[in-house]
C-alpha cells in the first residue's frame, strides 16, 4: 500500500541530520538545551537544527503588553525541573544579567512576560548555529528506498520565496497553535480587513493604526488575552470606547490553587497518560478552567474597578457585554458591524465599531497539515508517552510531538510547565533509538548511501 509514493527526486543534500525541529518557540528551545547539555555525557544527537519562521526569537511578541506577568512560577523554567544546575536556569539568566537580589527583593514568583521573552532569547542565542530563522516549514516528505522510508525531507520557503529541502532522521514538532477566527468572522478575516484581527497580531495592528485612532473598539472573547487587551486598550486608545463582547455569563477566575496546580506536575502525566480514554477526558473538562476561558484574579479585580470608577463617575469608555452571541459580521466601509443575540433578555441588536480584536484562542492542528504526505506510514496521530508518533514497521525514522498531545498527556501539554521535564523524556527516547541507526544496522547503511 506504501509504494504508491515514489522516492522524491530532489537533489540529496550532502548531510543528513539527527534531528530537525519545526518552530523554535520555549518547546524546542527546552529540547535543545536537553540534547547539547546531554552532549557532554557521551555520544548523543548532536547534528540538529530547528526551522523558525519568525525573523528571531520572539515569545508571542504582539501580546507582550506592559505589565502583563508569567501564569507559572519562573522555576518552572527551560531547565530546572531537568537539571537545576544548568547554566540555562531563569535564576542564572538573572545572574548573569546582575538582577538576582533585585529580584529576589520582588518577593514574585512571575515576572513580566517581557522579562521571561527576554530570558528565552537570551536562552535561545546560545543555539544561534542550530536554527534557521526566517524559513517556515511547508511539508515533510517520506525519503524511499526499496520500500521502507528511510529518512524525512522537510521543506521550508525563506522571506524571499526560495524552497529549502533538507534531510533527517528524526523529526520534532514544536510549531505551536494557529490563531482560531470563530466561524461568522471568517469570511471577513480571509480578505484581510485591516480593522480586524486576531490577539496574536495585537501589539503590530495597534501601532498600525496609531494615526487614524478608532472611536469604537470591541474585544471578542472571555479569557485572559481578552482581559489584557481590554484593559491595555485604555492606555493604546484613551478616548475610544471598548466593549468586550463575550458568551459567558462573566469573567471567570482561573483556578491556580496548590492541589489544582498538580495537575501541571511531571509526575501527572504519567498518571493521565495510563487512564483510559473517558477517564482522560473527563479529567481534562473537569480541569479546563486552570487554563481556558479564564482570568487571573488580579486582572479580574482591576477590571471590575475600571468599571466601577465609571459608574461612580457617572460616565465612561467601556462595556462588559455577556452573554452575547455573535451571529453575523459585516464589513460596512471602514467599519464592521456585528449582528449580536443578548441570551438574556433575548434581543438582539447591530453594533458598529472602528476596530474588532479577537481574542478567540489557538487551534493545534499544525502536525496533521506538515504530516499529510508520511499520513499513510502512521498509526495515527497520537503521540505514545514518549511523545513519538507511532509508524509502521517499514518506516524508520521518528516524528515527535510538542504541544500536540493535550488529549492523551494532559493540559500542561501546550504550556511551559512541564518543558524542561519532557524535553528530557524526548531526548531520552532520541537517544534510546540511536543504536538502531549504528553502523552495522540496515537502516544506517541506508541513510549512508542517501548521504552519499
Ligand atoms: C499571550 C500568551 C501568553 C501565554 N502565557 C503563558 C504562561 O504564562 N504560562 C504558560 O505555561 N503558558 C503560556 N502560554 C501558552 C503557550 O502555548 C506557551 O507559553 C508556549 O508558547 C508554548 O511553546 P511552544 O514552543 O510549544 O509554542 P510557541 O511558543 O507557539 O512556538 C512555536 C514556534 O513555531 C513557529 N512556527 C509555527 N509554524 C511554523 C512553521 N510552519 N515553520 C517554522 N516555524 C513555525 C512559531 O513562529 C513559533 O515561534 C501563553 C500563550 C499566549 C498566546
């Protein structure tokens, strides 16, 4: 049933890698740390490189709004689970740049994300050699030889359009989610309207439209990013009116207490991992509100008092409007106005505004776009508890997974707390299968001759 493929025909680079990451977001980061702190231990996975499509290293740059602070404690960082004595620790990175005690005197456990995407960069440019930035991947190819795949080529397009094709053995995706655009918005969104758009290019449309300011502005959604860009929007736009528009009934508190946050503990994915299917799922509804939908308490009470303040004023910019539903969305000049069903009262009404923000989420579906073409060698898309994809017999290289695996590991999958943990338990399965690529094996010799 395989041999439909044929081998691809490109020319066959000069090397092929142990390893290549699309994306080099905290995940991959975390990894590679793993990998080259491992280095120094023996023979390991040393010929890697991670594929990023930004420009640079940036931590959700257009939501790194001042003031805005880390939802985990810093020592939950890229390394210290895994090894506390890592020269890639937060509390190093301090050390380094001659904050420690100034930190410590914080007496906080969350810095500001501008300071975290500051530690991830100064992180991430130690491995400037090992990540191509500027190239998004566009696919990954089966490489064929006498009926068994024996390596993958991953393409990827750079800022001038050029196609890259490289080789490896392994393979790991660590691309992140895609921003989620709620059905009755789509259409207007797919022919780029410049007054509306997603959370995750905030901070960049914001400054865009600094010299036509908006008089009416909404903010679709009833999570944290949500709550952020509300209350950033009085300081981006002081005289405009903001509505936030959401389903919900009100702005729920994300649950952060200590035998909650268990949940996000290393040794809790083993536990999730080994349940059946409905017991997971039922976990993780039961858990949904540590993460999704919901507002850290402090941003909670800060909105409620901007709201207050306006009514002990008697007058004021901003709207919390729940309850709503969204039905239809038209574009009328420069303007959108959406069609909104009140679930309370029943009435509905047409507002217009200026700007509308989405603040709808992410979707995870990156791996079943970039796998479609090695679909028909895996056993589906699920990662096993090692985050490897499971392949049949005569495919030999491996697929990993970060950030795709939240039905079957857990809700700590697509956040930071369990980076430095897993990316030991990746690494470790990277170097469990290496004896099968040695010299004397089949699938070496293979791989050799690819390599020419
Ligand atoms: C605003 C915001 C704040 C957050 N704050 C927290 C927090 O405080 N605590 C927490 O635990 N979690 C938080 N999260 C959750 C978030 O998922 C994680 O913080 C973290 O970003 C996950 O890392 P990642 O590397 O898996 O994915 P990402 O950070 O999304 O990184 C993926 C990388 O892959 C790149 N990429 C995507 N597609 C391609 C492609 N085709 N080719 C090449 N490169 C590609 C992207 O450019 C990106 O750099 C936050 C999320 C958001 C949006």
């Amino acid at each position: 049933m395989h041999a439909s493929t044929e081998p691809s025909t490109t020319s066959i680079p000069s090397l092929t890698h142990d390893l290549i990451g699309v994306g080099f977001g905290p995940s991959n980061l975390a990894l590679a740390i793993a990998l080259e702190e491992h280095g120094g231990q023996g023979p390991g996975i040393t010929r890697f490189l991670f594929l990023e499509k930004q420009p640079e290293f940036t931590w959700h740059g257009n939501m790194l709004l001042s003031n805005s602070r880390m939802q985990i404690a810093y020592l939950k960082d890229l390394a210290t689970l895994r090894n506390p004595r890592s020269h890639f620790t937060f509390i190093n990175y301090l050390h380094e740049k001659a904050r420690l005690s100034a930190f410590i005197n914080l007496q906080s456990h969350y810095p500001t994300r501008r300071e975290y995407n500051d530690y991830l960069r100064w992180a991430a440019a130690h491995f400037q050699g090992q990540c191509a930035y500027g190239e998004t991947v566009t696919g990954i190819e089966p490489v064929l030889e006498r009926d068994h795949v024996v390596a993958l080529q991953i393409l990827s397009r750079d800022g001038d359009g050029q196609t890259h094709a490289r080789r490896a053995r392994n393979v790991i995706l660590g691309a992140g989610g895609t921003p989620h655009i709620p059905p009755a918005f789509a259409p207007l969104h797919t022919t780029g309207h410049t007054r509306l758009f997603h959370s995750s290019q905030y901070l960049a449309r914001v400054a865009a439209l600094s010299d036509t300011p908006p008089r009416r502005v909404a903010v679709v959604g009833g999570g944290q990013s949500a709550a952020e860009i509300f209350l950033d929007l009085a300081e981006q736009w002081p005289q405009a009116q903001v509505d936030l528009i959401m389903r919900g009934r009100a702005l729920k508190p994300a649950d952060s207490s200590p035998f909650v946050n268990e949940i996000f503990d290393p040794q809790f994915t083993d536990f999730i991992y080994a349940q059946p299917v409905e017991q997971r799922m039922r976990i993780l509804d039961e858990f949904r509100n540590t993460n999704y939908a919901v507002v850290d308490d402090d941003l909670i009470a800060r909105i409620y008092d901007v709201l207050y303040q306006q009514r002990v004023g008697g007058h004021g910019h901003h709207a919390l409007l729940c309850c709503h539903d969204i039905q239809e969305v038209h574009a009328s000049g420069e303007q959108i106005r959406l069609h909104m069903h009140e679930r309370l009262s029943g009435r509905t009404a047409t507002q217009p505004y200026d700007v509308v923000v989405l603040a709808t989420g992410y979707e995870r579906r990156t791996h079943e776009h970039l796998l479609a073409a090695v679909q028909p060698w895996l056993d589906g898309l699920e990662g096993e508890r090692d985050y490897r994809l499971r392949t049949h017999a005569r495919f030999l290289p491996g697929i990993y997974l970060q950030g795709y695996c939240e039905p079957t590991h857990g809700l700590s999958d697509t956040l930071l707390s369990i980076l430095a943990t897993r990316s030991a338990e990746i690494s470790a399965s990277l170097l469990a299968r290496e004896p099968a690529w040695t010299a004397s094996s089949p699938q070496a010799s293979r791989v050799a001759a690819l390599a020419g």
